[in-house]
C-alpha cells in the first residue's frame, strides 16, 4: 500500500501557559512512501517522528494537509478504519493474558464483514506466530519471557489483522545492544516477506540506514532529506544530515574558498571548482583521509586505535570545529605512522562543502 503526506502538519498548544508559543511539530510535510517498502523515518528526540507516525496510524488528527493509501483519503478515517498495525517501544502486551490471547486479542473484536470464526482466528494466530517465530511460546505469559521475545508477540500482534500498513515506534528501544541487532534483522526479514509497507521510527542513524530501503531524515518537524540510505549517506543536503549520519560522525572544520581552492588554515587541501570565494564548514568523512607524506593537510597525532578490522586516527588541528579528528585508515598503512604529526591527502568525493551561515551543501563541479 502506498502511503502519501500533502503538506501534513501538527500543531501542538503550548503546554507553558506563560509563553504560549505553539509547536509546531511536523511542518509541512509531502512525500510518497512506495508500497512494499520499509521507510525509516530519523531524527534526534523530539524532532516529530512520533508525531507523523501517529498521523499516519490516525490516533492524532493532523492540523493540516491529507493522507492517502493509495488513492483513499484516509485523513478523516477512524484508526480502527485504516488497517494499520501498531507497534510501540513497550511492547504493550497485556500482562494477565498468554502470548496466544495477546494476539487473538484484535481479531476477537473485528466486527461486521471482518468477523472470524474461532478457527480461523487461532490458525491466523499460529501463522503469525510462526513468522515471527514464538509459535513454541503461546502458553506463556508475558512475564515469562525476554525482552525480545515479548516485542516479537507485539509485531505478530500487529500482524494478526493482516494490516495493509505496519508502524513502529522505536521498536528496538528497550533491547539490549546484541537482540537489538538480531530484532532488526528479524523485522527486516518479516517485512520483506510479507510485503507490508512499513514505517519504522528510530533516532538511532545506524539502525536506520541497516534495515530502511528509503529514510526520512527530520529536524524540529521539519524535513531535511530524503532518499536511499547509501545515497543521503554520500550526498548530505545539509550539515546536519552530514552530522547526523555515520559512525564515527563526520569531522567538521572551518574553511575558505579563494580562487576556486579549498583552504583548512593555511593549507590548500582541494580544488573547488565553480564555488565563490566565501567562508564555509568543511565536512570530511573519516574515510576520506589517506596518510600521505606528501599530502596538504597536517595534523598533530594523538593516538591511533585499533577495532577489529579498522584503525583510526585520532588527531587535532586548529581549524577543525570538534575537539578531535577521527580518521579510518587501511590497516596495513599503520606503519607509516611515526612522530607527532601525520599528513593527508583527502578522496574529494568524501568531503562536503556548506554555507557558513545557511549550513547548506555548496556543490562544485568536478569535487563532490
Ligand atoms: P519524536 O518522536 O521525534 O521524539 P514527537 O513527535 O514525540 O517527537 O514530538 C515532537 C514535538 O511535539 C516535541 O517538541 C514534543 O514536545 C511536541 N509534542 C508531542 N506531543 C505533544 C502533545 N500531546 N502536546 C504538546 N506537544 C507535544
Ligand atoms: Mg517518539
């Protein structure tokens, strides 16, 4: 089912009487989310993603603009209407009843033309039990297991009706980091069995550029990016998509553009061709930096970590905006290093230019 936002917004009332400023928690939001599709809708706490994810379930009224499945306006449609299925960061199970009544739950209150029969209902029960794979835990109560056993029973409830959309709110919040890991890989794989389009909310940028086929990138419910992850990833429309995206986070220093040339101090690290002559942040992947002892840019060492397969360079220079500089080299480059300082060249497709007062990306003709 394809799901489309015309120019949704909420605005909340002020919960400070004193100042009565309203928030204005999605903006105007328009964009298509494809059918079959997993969109991972991102952004730091608070920015609005529960707000539109509510929107879509119709639990929240929006203040403005229309949502459609497919060609239906379901703006004005009854949540119960809309064939959705809802899971939360709590799971919500109710706790005095077994994981089988927990998701016959929603199929015994379907009403009218929807109505099951007690069969039908305990083999959708097992069917979705299956796919989420608890079907060897039906007798239990929730109590009586794990964490990710029990958000398992929340997604095979929200399954259970066949919904034509899936939602998630930070479904994986309450996981420890390795079932976090497992669960997503488990939502990934039920969602791509089942077709289900399906909104997955995270503040977590890792987790979303894991499973997303398309994200949603937002910042005080205002929408900043959209695309593939692989592709926001490389091309960031703005400084705080760059930051927001990637671990270790992009390194930030302060530059100029002169005569078509990228300076960092006084190094002349890049060519920028067809840019201004201004002041701008420079971003730099961590992958970026080849050690070169030929290369522009110096920087004083601090230390260099190894994890696992990656070695990184931790180093400091005047102009950079953070504390430290992290740089990812190839492993068997390591013995190069020696002193106090290292020098780099830098992979231009790696390194991001942005207005210094706007924070928008500046796009060069040849370096990206
Ligand atoms: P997220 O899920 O991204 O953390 P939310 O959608 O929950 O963000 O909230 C977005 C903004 O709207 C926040 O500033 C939040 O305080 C505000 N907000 C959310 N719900 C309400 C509400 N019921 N009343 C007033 N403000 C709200
Ligand atoms: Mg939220």
């Amino acid at each position: 089912m394809q799901i489309e936002l015309r120019n949704l917004t909420k605005v909340f009332p002020s919960r400070d009487k004193k100042s009565g400023e309203e928030v204005v928690a999605v903006n105007d939001f328009t964009f298509t989310i494809p059918d079959g599709q997993l969109i991972g809708l991102l952004g730091p706490s608070g920015c609005g993603k529960s707000t539109t994810l509510y929107m879509i379930s119709g639990l929240q009224k929006p203040s403005g603009g229309q949502i459609f499945f497919g060609d239906e306006d379901v703006t004005e449609v009854s949540p119960e209407d809309r064939g959705i299925g809802l899971v939360f960061q709590n799971y919500a199970l109710y706790p005095h009843m077994t994981v089988m009544q927990n998701i016959l739950f929603p199929l015994q209150n379907l009403r009218g033309k929807d109505k099951m029969t007690k069969e039908a209902m305990i083999e959708r029960a097992h069917q979705v039990a299956r796919l989420v794979q608890i079907d060897e835990l039906m007798n239990r109560k929730p109590s009586e297991l794990s964490g990710g056993q029990q958000q398992r029973v929340a997604i095979a409830r929200a399954l259970a009706k066949m919904p034509r959309v899936l939602l998630l709110d930070e479904p994986l919040s309450n996981l420890d980091a390795r079932l976090r890991l497992q669960t997503r890989e488990e939502i990934r794989r039920i969602q791509k069995e089942t077709g289900i389009t399906t909104v997955f909310v995270t503040h977590d940028q890792e987790e979303a550029m894991s499973i997303s086929d398309m994200i949603v990138v937002m910042k005080l419910g205002v929408l900043q990016q959209i695309g593939k992850p692989q592709e926001v990833y490389d091309d960031p429309a703005n400084l705080f998509v760059a930051k927001f995206l990637g671990t270790p986070p992009i390194n930030v220093f302060s530059g100029i553009v002169h005569n078509e040339m990228l300076y960092i101090g006084e190094a002349a690290v890049l060519p920028a061709p067809s840019v201004a002559d201004q002041q701008v942040h420079v971003g730099i992947r961590p992958e970026a930096f080849v050690l070169d002892k030929d290369g522009p840019m110096t920087c004083q060492l601090n230390n260099v970590e190894v994890m696992g397969r990656d070695v990184s360079i931790v180093c400091t220079n005047e102009a950079s905006e953070n504390p430290i500089i992290r740089a990812i080299i190839d492993a068997d480059a390591r013995s190069a290093i020696s002193g106090d300082s290292v020098r780099f060249s830098l992979k231009p497709h790696k390194v991001f230019l942005f207005g210094y007062e706007d924070e928008m990306r500046i796009r060069t003709s040849e370096v990206k």
